[in-house]
C-alpha cells in the first residue's frame, strides 16, 4: 500500500512479528476518536496521520502507526509509512 517507500511489506511484518502480537482490525466506533490528523505546514494536501493499532491479544495496544498522507488528485491520497512504534 505505501509502495515500500520507507519500509517494506516484509520489514512491517518483521516489525510487528518482533512486537510478539497479531495485528487486528479495531472497531471504528472506538478506534476513529483516537487517531489524530495534522495538516502538515506549508505542503497543502499533506497530512500526518497518527493512530493507534490492535492486537488479538491486547485489544488496544501500544503501537502506533504514523504515516502522511498525501494527496495527488481530488480526495485522492498516497500514504507513505513513517514509522511503527511502542509509545
């Protein structure tokens, strides 16, 4: 999805593997009001996105996504992985 730029699909996995959990879709209903969207100064159509992951054996979990997303067409965005991290 990010097109590897920053991480590849096999160093996320890698990544997640080492956390020792197993990545779950979380409810939308409790898992939107979390996540937080930055306009990023001076680049119109990018934004920062922080949010919170899942696990089946947590629930919520103390990873977090961050990534930008940016926009290349009318409401259409690229997102490039920044990082995945333990807060």
């Amino acid at each position: 999805m990010s097109q590897g730029i920053r991480m590849s699909a096999k160093e996320i996995a890698e990544a997640i593997a080492a956390y020792g959990g197993t990545l779950v879709p979380p409810d939308p209903s409790t898992w939107w009001p979390l996540v937080t969207v930055t306009p990023v100064t001076g680049e119109p159509g990018k934004y920062h996105v922080a949010a919170p992951l899942w696990t089946k054996e947590e629930g919520a979990s103390d990873l977090t996504v961050e990534l930008w997303l940016n926009e290349f067409a009318p409401e259409l965005f690229r997102p490039a992985l920044l990082n995945i991290h333990v807060l």
